[in-house]
C-alpha cells in the first residue's frame, strides 16, 4: 500500500518538475484532479469532465425538483442521503441513511454525491498526488491559476491549432431534421466564426469540446489525429435563451439552430467562457 502510495507521490513530483522546467506533457487528467492539486473547491459541474452520463442524470434530477410536487418527486427518486461508491456505501452527511431524498435537499444530495465519487473515494491517493507536486511547486506559485490554466501550462496547449485541421476532426448531426438549405447555412456560420477564432479561442473550444486544450501530439498527421478526437456537434430546436452545451466524455457540443450568425458568435463565445458543461 506504501509503495502504492509513493507511486501517486512520484507522478506529483514528474508532474511539478514538468512544470518547473516549462516542459509540455501529453497528459489528460480530469478537471477536478486540477482543481485538487490547485487546492481549489469542487464543485458537481465538474462531474461533467469525468462521468456525462452520471452527470445528465443528475442534472435531470435537478430539474425535476423545479417542477415536481414534493410526492411525485420522492416517489421517481426514492433515495436517502447515502449512496454507494467503488462497492462502498456512504453516508453524505451524519445519519444520512435514515434521511429521504427531498426537493429541500436535492442540491445538497447532488454536491456531496460528486465530493464522494470524485475525491472522498480516493482522497488519499489524490493526497499523495497532490504532495509530491507540492514538493516540487510551492503553493504559493500557483495562487490565481484556474484549473484550465494548469492544464494549458501542462498540456502544451499554447500550440496553433490550424483551422484544417479543426475542419477534419468535426462533424455535425443534424438531430432536430431541419432542412438541408438551413443546415448549409448553420455549417458556414459555424466555419465562418472558427476561421475568424484566435489561437486563444480554438483552444477553448478544444478545450470545451474535449476537456484537453491540444491536439495530441501525432507528428501533424491528420489522418491519425481524426482517429483520436472526433467532435460532433448536435443541432438543436432553436432557442434564444440557451447557450451551447458540451459533453467532453463523448466529445460533442449541442448547439441550438440559432436564426443569425450574430447570435450564434455571440452564444457560442459566451458558453466558451462560461463552460457551459449542461448548465445552459
């Protein structure tokens, strides 16, 4: 088990060298490992960059707790305030068996289930992680830095993008059925805003779509790139109020069919800075 542990330390401790050094790694760890290294709260969006799926389904329970009665709700969702991780169960707070899953403490439910699963589960070897990198980068350096700072300084995401290269790892589904005439017409908006993209911009919309701000290193093959990322982006009903949506697991950005080009730049910068992981 030491020895275990001292091999989380010794990645910590190659990951802060790397860093010390300026050197780029061709590494990918979720966002709330950043987060924990950063010292920095999590918060259950992040569950977004490390389980989609649990993530919509939580989400869909959060939104039912908007609509629902108090019996309809308990009655979909007869849970209590423990929930079973790695073959474990845990209580999410003190008596957490004996107390029902309610409207009132739905969002409480939702937060301590994604600490649990994400840090509480592993927290020791995240520990170690995190003390080796310490070793090497003192807390104090990193004060200001976000975890997508972190993985630009670490993932060497500060190499160009080209736009061909954006063009070959794109698809789109058109999910709503609208007409080929208007899908035409969405597609070169969407080409026209990623051509006129800074370096800085491309990046978050990697980054976005993804949950890495670089492309992998493959020797500027395009054919193999494409075999390692693909990204799809999903027509959506058109909708004023709702920004684009991503799910990094699956690689795929839902965007709504928006009627002007104006509002669909201005949408999508807008969920690019906001990271808008299903939370539009």
């Amino acid at each position: 088990y030491k020895q275990r542990l001292d091999g989380y330390k010794a990645i910590g401790r190659f990951l802060g060298l790397a860093l010390w050094f300026k050197q780029t790694l061709p590494v990918k760890l979720c966002r709330h490992v950043w987060k924990f290294l950063l010292g920095r709260r999590l918060c259950w969006a992040d569950l977004a960059f490390y389980n989609s799926d649990l993530y919509e389904g939580l989400r869909a329970m959060l939104n039912d707790a908007k609509w629902m009665t108090e019996e309809e709700f308990v009655e979909v969702y007869p849970c209590t305030l423990e929930v079973e991780v790695n073959g474990r169960v845990r209580e999410l707070v003190p008596g957490g068996s004996d107390i029902p899953l309610t409207k009132l403490n739905v969002e409480q439910y939702i937060q301590g289930y994604s600490e649990q699963l994400m840090v509480e589960s592993v927290v020791v070897e995240l520990t170690a992680l995190k003390q080796g990198f310490s070793d090497i980068i003192p807390r104090h350096v990193l004060a200001g830095l976000s975890a997508e700072d972190l993985t630009l300084l670490l993932s060497g995401g500060c190499g160009d993008i080209p736009f061909d290269k954006l063009c070959s790892i794109i698809t789109f589904v058109n999910s709503i059925g609208c007409s080929q005439k208007r899908l035409e017409q969405f597609k070169r908006w969407f080409w026209r805003i990623v051509k006129d993209m800074t370096q800085k911009e491309r990046q978050q919309l990697l980054y976005f779509a993804t949950g890495s701000s670089s492309l992998p290193p493959l020797d500027h093959n395009t054919e193999r790139t494409r075999d390692r990322i693909s990204i799809t982006i999903d027509i959506q009903h058109d909708s004023r109020n709702a920004l684009p949506m991503s799910s990094t697991c699956g690689q795929r950005i839902s965007i709504p069919l928006y009627r002007s080009y104006s509002m669909l730049k201005s949408k999508l910068s807008m969920a690019l800075q906001c990271l808008t992981y299903g939370l539009g």
